[in-house]
C-alpha cells in the first residue's frame, strides 16, 4: 500500500488487470443531486444528477509517485465504473 494519504478523498483498492498489478486509488466523490420540481404537478424543472467519483491519484504498491496522469482515458472510466459499482453495495 501507498504511505500517501488523501484524508478529504475515498480510498480503493484495484486489481488492474489491464497493469497486472493492484493500484491504490483515491477518489472525489459527489453526491447524487435531485433537480428541482415544480411545486403540486411536480414537472421536473432541472435535471437529475447520478454520483460519481472521479479518479484524483493512483499509486502501485510502495510507491508514492501518482501514476494517474499516465493512464490512458478509457482504463480511468473503467476504475471509476469500478468504484461506483463497489461503493453501491455500502
């Protein structure tokens, strides 16, 4: 494990297989939001948000270097999908 902390960030833990090796993650995360209704026929007035979490750092093992900047775009959406897909089960 990375001897890095991020206390205002959620930690994850991946097994990259793409990497073959486990990466320390952590993540922003935002809450759902509810787009605002119009009072007694309730219309939808603003669209609804879903969570996320975006990927902020990842670490391989031991090391405190963030390789984050150097992983290609579609292996970052699959940790984040990842990681929404884990935190569902909170």
């Amino acid at each position: 494990m990375s001897s890095v902390v991020h206390p205002e960030l959620k930690d994850f833990e991946y097994e990259c297989d793409e990497l073959g090796v486990p990466l320390f993650c952590w993540f922003e995360y935002e809450p759902a939001q509810i787009g605002a209704r119009e009072p007694g026929s309730g219309i939808q007035l603003e669209p609804d948000y879903p969570a996320t979490y975006t990927l902020c750092h990842a670490y391989l093992p031991g090391s405190d270097v963030d390789i984050s900047p150097v992983l290609y775009p579609g292996l970052i959406r699959h940790i984040e999908e990842k990681m929404e897909d884990f935190c569902q089960g909170w």
